[in-house]
C-alpha cells in the first residue's frame, strides 16, 4: 500500500513536471544555444534542476499563498522580468541582422566565462513569471494535494523530470553541433529566439498593465 502511494506521488510529480517543461521557452532556448556551443553545460543542467526543484519544493511548503499577500514584489519581479527579455531578445534579433556570419565558435573576445552564462541563466529563469505560474503555483499546488512525506516524494518526481529534460536537451544540442557549424542555422535559432523573448517580454508586461 505505501510502496504504491509512493509511486503514485512520484509518477504524479514526473508527468506535471515534464509535461510543462516540453515548450519552446527561453530558459530551454538559451541551454540548447549552450549545448550546440559546448560551454557550461553542464553547470546550465544543475541549475535549470536545482531552480526547478527548489521553486518546486517552495509552492509545495506554501509560497504560493505568501507571493499572492505580496503584490509589491510580484509588480517588481514582473517589471525587471520584462526589461530584461526585451533587451535579450533585441541583442538575438541584432545579430541576425548585424552578425550573419556567426559560427558555431563566436569570437574569443565575445566568450563569456561560467559566471556570465550562468547569470543570464539565472535572470532568465527568476525573472520570468511565467517560472512561478508554472513552478509555484501549478506544480506546487498539485504536490501541495499530497500527504506528508508523499510532498517531497512528489518534488523528487518533478526534480527527475526537470533532469531527463534538460540531459536530452544538452544531447541534442551536442548532436546538432555540425548543423551549427553554419550561420543559417544561428540566425535561425537567434531570430525564434528574439522573438520569443520580446512576446515574453510584452505578455509580461501586459500582465502589468492589466493588473494596475
């Protein structure tokens, strides 16, 4: 009986999880765009996990109930969240136009180190809403529905969800390298890319508007 409530809660945490993660989003646009070019890879995976897992784990204990008393925080969160897709996606659109000859390599003077990718990831994933209604609020509140320990069974479930994603995602991205070795590809990738920031970007900041 509890071996079958554990793996129910497991499965339940799994399928929630995955299932909200296969989208085209700017978190999974910017680790593929590092797994094509072989850099911190491996740090991209940990982290998309580890957030994964902790905001997870967070609406599971409550949080979803105290960002909801705290609209301050939400306006401010969404605010920055915004400007900062806005000027990403306006960078990935510049170098469609203004870099058609980028190759799988950029320059080494425009390579950045682990803590520079890492941040962008960072504010790429904090700094987006749309983590949370997922994360928080939807996932979280599901695995809030489970008894006891059954809660942190149900994050584990998700927490392994996010870790398959993102380990096919780096894969694929390492096997489309020679793809890549061409500027098509990049400016392909570049131009789904600033268009899916800039339409985060005013779907944020809609969502401002409409609740001022």
């Amino acid at each position: 009986m509890w071996t079958n409530l554990i793996s129910s809660s497991w499965i339940a945490g799994f399928t929630v999880c995955l299932s909200l993660l296969i989208s085209i989003g700017a978190q999974n646009l910017y680790v593929l765009r590092q797994a094509v070019q072989g850099r911190h890879v491996r740090a991209c995976v940990a982290w998309c996990v580890l957030s994964d897992a902790l905001l997870i784990g967070i609406g599971v204990a409550g949080m979803a109930q105290l960002l909801a008393s705290m609209p301050g925080l939400s306006f401010w969160l969404s605010a920055g969240g915004a400007l900062f897709l806005l000027c990403y996606g306006l960078y990935a659109l510049w170098r469609v136009a203004y870099a058609p000859d980028v190759a799988i390599q950029e320059p080494q003077a425009a390579q950045r180190g682990l803590v520079g990718v890492l941040g962008t990831l960072v504010v790429i994933t904090l700094f987006n809403p749309h983590v949370y209604l997922d994360t928080v609020l939807l996932v979280g509140s599901i695995g809030a529905r489970q008894d006891g320990a059954l809660k942190a069974v149900f994050v584990a479930g998700a927490a392994s969800a996010s870790l398959l994603w993102f380990l096919l995602l780096a894969s694929a991205g390492r096997r489309l390298q020679q793809v890549f070795a061409h500027p098509l590809p990049w400016r392909v990738l570049d131009a789904l890319t600033g268009v899916m920031m800039l339409a985060l970007s005013w779907w944020i900041w809609s969502g401002i508007e409409t609740a001022a």
